[in-house]
C-alpha cells in the first residue's frame, strides 16, 4: 500500500505541466467593466416590516 501512494506521488509529481522555454505565454487579460450595473433589471423593492407578534407591547411600567 506504501509502495503504491509513493509510486502514484512520483508518477504525479512527473508528469507537472512546468512551464519551459522563453516565458512568452500571453497574460490572461480582464473583460469586466467597473462599477458592475444592471441597467435593464426591475428594480427591487425592500420588504415591509411586519411585526413578529401580535398583541400590543407596553413600553410604560
């Protein structure tokens, strides 16, 4: 069992993509636009609050 996780570990560690050669490999480049908008979505409206009980609160004691 030993022997086959070394193995697998060694195969693994073989067989990494390193890069080799001049270093030339484009840059990955950023599509996105800030500040992000969503110009065409409905807009949202806030809940209503709503009381969570049902009997009057008496705040004077």
């Amino acid at each position: 069992m030993i022997f086959a996780v070394v193995a697998l570990a060694v195969v693994g560690l073989g067989n990494s993509n390193s890069a080799t050669g001049e270093g030339n490999t484009p840059r990955p480049q950023s599509t996105v636009q800030y500040p992000i908008r969503f110009d065409h979505a409905p807009a949202a409206q806030a809940p209503q609050p709503r009381p969570t009980v049902s009997y009057p609160i008496r705040w004077e004691r």
